[in-house]
C-alpha cells in the first residue's frame, strides 16, 4: 500500500513538473540540444573528473546569452556529432548572428576582454604555471539569468510596447535588456569580499605567487600575503561582513568609480600610478567616501593588522594593552580579597539577616557592648 | 582622645568654616576629649540608619552617578555586540535590537548622554569648588585629589587588614580607593570618548595629527576602545561592586547612591575626618556621642580584650 501511495506521489509530482517546464523556450536551430538536453551527457576524464555536457533548455532560455546560437561561441563545432572539444570559448569571440545595434558590427566583449588582459589579472584562456590562479572571465562571471525573480516580463509594460511594436517577442527582449542594465546589478559588498578572497586569502596560492615574485626581483604590494584577512580586521571590513552596504569593498577602493564596470576588469598594482590606490590618487579615492579626508588621512593604513612583521607598533600595543588590563583586574581582585581578610577578622561577617545595612541598626556583634 | 596633627588641622579648620561660637567650641572639645581613643571602639558601637546619617553627595553628583552608570551598563552591553558581533551569542542580540547598525546608533545615542553626563559633572565640581572658593570653605584635602596622604593611607590599611595595625587609618572624605576609583573612571571616560571618536571623525583625527603618526594612534585607538572598555566592565564587576555591595558589612547594597547619605559607622571607619567636620557643624550629634559614650562607658581610654 505504502508503495503504491509513493509511486502515485511520484507520478503526480511528475506530471506536474513536466507541465510546468516548457518545452525548449529557445530556438535551437542548430539542434545543439538532440544530444545536450540529456542530463547523463558527460564524461569522466582521465583525471577522474565528472563532466557534464548537460544544457537545462528551461534554465539557459532565461540567460543572458539565450539569443546567441551555441556555434557563435562554440565556432569550433563543425559537425554533429562533433570531435572532442580541446581549446573550450574564449570569450573575446566575436558573434556572428549578434549585432552591437550602435556600431552594427558583429557583437563581442573583446574591448573588456583587452582591458582585462592587460590588467595584474590579466591571462590567457589556456594558462600555464602561476598565470593559471588568476582568474579567467568565467571565474567570475556565469552566464547569468535575466530578472531572475520575474517569470515574464511584466505584462502592463509588454501591453504598452506592442502598440507601436507589434512584435510582443521583441518587446520581452528589450524589456529584459534594458531592465537588468537599470537595476543594480553589481555583487553585494559581501560577494565581492568572498570573490576576491577565494584567491587572496589562499595562503598556498599567495606563497606560490610570492616565491616567484622573489625570484624574478618583482615588486608585490606590501599586504599582497594579508591582503584579504587585514581586511577583514579593518573596520570596513568588519563593517561590511556584517552586511553594511555603505561600507568600502575591495573593489571601490581597488577600482575606479567613475568607469567601475571596465575599471574592475584593469585592477593595478598600487605601484601603478593609474591605480586608484596609488600615491597620487589615494586622496580622491578615499575623498569618495570620507569627504574631509586630506593627504594625512590618505596615509592611513586600510589592511590594518597585529603582526609583527607587518605592524610592530601595533603588534606590541596588543600585548601592552593585554597586560596592563590583566595585572590592573587581578591587583584589584587581590586588593579586595585582602581587605575582605581583615574586614572579616575586624568582626564584620557577610549575614544576610542579622548583620545587613538594609534593616537593622548595626551590622556588627563583635566588641559592641550591649 | 588625643587628636593626631591632621585631624587636629580639620578639626580647627572646621571651627573656622563653621564659625562656631565659644560655647559650642567648649562643647566640641569636650566631646572630643570624651572619645574613645580606640577609634574601633566607637565605630564598632555607634547606631546607624542604614539609610544613612550624615549627608555626603549632592543630587547632582546622584543624578551623575546614576547617568553614568546606566549608560556605562548599556554602552557595555551595546558595545560587547558590536565588537563580537560574530559570536554566537551578538548576533541574536543585535538582530532584536534590530540589527547591528541599529545598535551601533543605539551605541552612539547612550555615548553622547555619557558625554552629557561627564560635562554636567565638570559644571557641577567647577561651580560647587567656586561657590566654596568664595565662602572661603574651601579645603584641598577634603576633594577627590589625590595627595600624599593617600599612600600613607594605603600602607596602613594594608597593615591593618594584614592584622598588624587595630585601627584604620583617619582618612577624609574621599579614600585612597575612592580617589583611585574615580581617576580611573575618568581616565577610562576619556580613553573611551577619544577612542569612540576616531570611529566615527577618522578624517578630523587624521587631519590634526602628524601624518607619521596618525595611522598608529588611530589603530592603538582602534584596539583600545574594546580593551579599556572590557578592562573597564570588569573593574566595575570585580571591584567597584565588590567595594559598595560585596564587602562584608556592605552587603547586599548601600544606600548613598540613591539617597547621598552614609551611615555613622561607615562615616567614623573609613571617613573619620570628615566625621569630626560633622561633630562641629552638628551639634545633635554631640548629644548623641555624649549619651552614647556615657551609656557604653566607652570614654578616653580603654583597656583592650
């Protein structure tokens, strides 16, 4: 019996998913998905690795990327089946089906991507040695959903555009576009300080980048190996990992705001003088925020932290302070214990009822005459 | 009893600021002379009022006391969130406030009534030293400064509670304790005020400070706000509760904070001078110590048991 009310649960819980996936909500001319809408698609490497080659129709028609064809990325697929994939996208492709509408060229993030090689990020798609931990486009970005929150675009909207376009697909499109461009897009403070840690504050991959910053005489900064936890100590740190979004994140300060999109994509050192960390520009970058700040409070240490190497000041301070505050708390305890010796010894006693100041007349016995 | 040097001073001084008149200086000196010269022997037999007989501290100083310590407790328990705010413990704390940023207002609102409350005391110590200046009252010994006597004090309450001394040293109004007390509240205020600036005026710090220096002062500020305010909750938990609540023959509680008085026993142990100035400047109290010296028969000397 038992069984059968679980496969009936089963059967109706099926029933309703399969009605509530639509079909392919994407034109898939190149029938991509013959083969890519199985879930199993995937292999496991020679490493051991899982792969998989699974595209989920329902989720991918949500995408960003939804209206360009696979090949336009994937432009070394040349028959179906196709050969084994060895070189993977790059994501400076130009498309050939997507047009930039204000230049009417074939659309590509080529201009990001050369500012991003150029940037201390900057690598190739297939990189070797210590280029390999820096990170690639997709370290950072997926393919993101369109309004994730909508189901459709709202219909009001929709209504009113196709009394002038008549194509009610054209207008969904436009209305996604522009609409996920208008909202805020950017990551959360919090996001942004777990996405740059997921490097910086990898003690292995800081060494490793260290060792042959020393061996080839190149310049780090001088927090490069306590970068991501001084500044969690910070107080913007702390600020923002309790979830303040006014306080700085590693990218308004590392980035510049008044081109923030490309600018994330060009950090610098903050040896360059174009970084906005830079001597030059560290007033303006701080006047941002703390609009009083002058040349002095620009000398302030951001990525403040106790160790000795990096703050002997500091590094001292901490066990002053510790110190005195404990020799302070343990000669006053002692202090009191002592005098609570004599004060004993002198006949006065701790009761409650017979000796306490709130309601009778004296609290001692000894040496009173009656 | 013979008077000591010093408390012979208070006492004259006293007389003078109270302008007493002949007969009464006849009666004060009597009963001076009538005073058992084991002080113990009259503070272990006065009665008190545990409410308290002789007045000590103005309903400002009250008022004071009870601003200080009310934002003291709140700032502690505001403050402790803020800077453990990922234990387990701030978070659910900070979340009923309302979440940490509300407490961090809530923190500041209870820091500027501190403030309030610190320079509401300057006012009140400035104008009442005034006001004693120009009635010429005014004595030196009898404020919260510390003076020589103090350490003088300490040795010898160490000696008498190490059994090697029968009475307490004659001390004015305010004790050594007292007077270390209130140094290090108004150190800690200060300490705690400064430091609590630099969160929120970092550039007005940065900009009146040697550029040298400034990063280190502001981090030494940084790291002293919750130290000093730990060391601080924990002296006032330890130490200051023990002194008014703990001691033996202090417990459960005083009443001087609410009602500015102390009791006579209390008065004639650890504050003996400032009771001759209330021998002087009251004489029901005379009568009092007269009757009670006569029924006790505790006058001039006595043998010990």
């Amino acid at each position: 019996m038992e069984m059968l009310i679980r496969w009936c649960v089963a059967g109706i819980l099926s029933l309703l998913l399969g009605y509530a996936a639509p079909a392919l909500a994407f034109e898939d001319d190149e029938a991509c998905l013959m083969c890519h809408k199985y879930p199993k698609m995937g292999r496991i490497t020679e490493e051991g690795q899982q792969k998989s080659y699974y595209v989920m129709p329902h989720v991918f028609s949500k995408t960003v990327h939804r209206n360009v064809p696979c090949r336009d990325c994937h432009g070394y697929i040349k028959e179906l089946p196709h050969k084994p994939v060895t070189e993977g996208v790059t994501c400076d492709t130009e498309c050939h089906s997507i047009q930039n509408p204000s230049t009417g060229k074939p659309f590509s993030h080529k201009p990001i991507y050369d500012a991003f090689k150029k940037s201390v990020h900057g690598r190739e798609k297939i990189a070797e040695g210590n280029d390999a931990d820096k990170p690639y486009c997709v370290n950072c970005h997926t393919n993101p959903l369109y309004n994730a929150k909508e189901e459709k675009p709202p219909k009001h909207i929709v209504d009113r555009c196709v009394v002038c376009h008549e194509d009610a697909k054209f207008a969904e499109k436009w209305y996604n576009h522009t609409s996920r461009r208008i909202r805020e897009v950017k990551r959360s403070p919090q996001e942004i300080v777990e996405m740059c840690s997921s490097c910086h504050a990898d003690k292995e991959m800081l060494g490793r980048h260290q060792a042959a910053a020393k061996e080839e005489g190149r310049e780090l900064g001088r927090k490069f190996m306590i970068a991501a936890e001084s500044y969690n100590e910070s107080f913007h740190g702390k600020l923002s990992k309790y979830g303040s979004d006014n306080a700085a994140n590693c990218l308004d300060c590392h980035a510049n705001t008044v081109n923030y999109y490309l600018s994330v994509h060009e950090l610098l050192p903050s040896r360059d003088p174009r970084s906005p960390v830079s001597a030059e520009n560290r007033v303006q970058t701080c006047k941002q925020c703390h609009v009083r700040a002058d040349e002095n409070y620009a000398k302030l240490d951001p990525h403040p932290s106790s160790k000795k190497e990096d703050n002997v000041f500091k590094y001292y301070a901490e066990i002053t302070y510790t110190v005195v505050g404990n020799v302070v708390l343990a000669m006053l305890v002692g202090l009191a214990a002592f005098e609570t010796w004599g004060r004993l010894r002198d006949g006065v006693s701790w009761r409650f009822r017979d000796g306490s100041s709130w309601w009778r007349r004296t609290r001692r016995d000894s040496n009173r005459i009656p | 009893m013979e008077l000591s040097q010093e408390a012979r001073d208070v006492l004259e001084t006293a007389k003078r600021h109270n302008r007493v008149r002949p007969e009464d200086e006849r009666d004060i000196e009597e009963v001076i002379a009538l005073l058992p010269d084991d002080r113990s022997m009259l503070y272990k037999n006065v009665d008190s009022n545990p409410i308290g007989d002789f007045y000590r501290y103005s309903i400002h100083i009250r008022v004071q006391h009870l601003l200080i310590f009310s934002t003291f407790l709140l700032l502690a328990f505001t403050g402790l969130p803020i800077h453990y705010n990922t234990a387990f413990w701030a978070q659910p704390f900070n979340a009923m406030l309302g979440g940490l940023d509300v407490t961090r207002v809530i923190h500041r609102t209870l820091a500027v009534t501190m403030i309030f409350a610190m320079v509401y005391h300057f006012f009140t110590i400035g104008f009442g030293s005034l006001a004693k200046l120009s009635a010429r009252t005014f004595e030196l010994r009898r404020t919260i400064l510390p003076t020589w006597k103090d350490i003088r004090d300490f040795k010898e309450d160490a000696l008498f509670s190490s059994g090697k001394r029968n009475v307490r040293p004659e001390m004015d109004k305010f004790m050594y304790k007292q007077k270390i007390h209130y140094f290090a509240a108004g150190f800690g205020n200060t300490v705690m005020v400064v430091s609590g600036s630099i969160f929120l005026f970092p550039a007005f710090w940065a900009s009146i400070l040697p550029p040298s220096m400034a990063s280190n002062f502001l981090e030494m500020m940084r790291l002293g706000h919750p130290h000093e305010a730990l060391l601080a909750l924990l002296v006032i938990a330890f130490w200051h509760w023990y002194n008014v609540h703990l001691a033996p023959g202090r417990f459960p509680m005083q009443w001087t904070y609410l009602t500015g008085k102390i009791t006579r026993e209390h008065q004639i142990e650890e504050h003996f001078l400032e009771y001759l100035r209330c021998i002087v400047s009251m004489p029901e109290e005379r009568r009092y110590l007269r009757k009670l010296i006569e029924s006790k028969k505790i006058w001039g000397t006595q043998p010990h048991d």
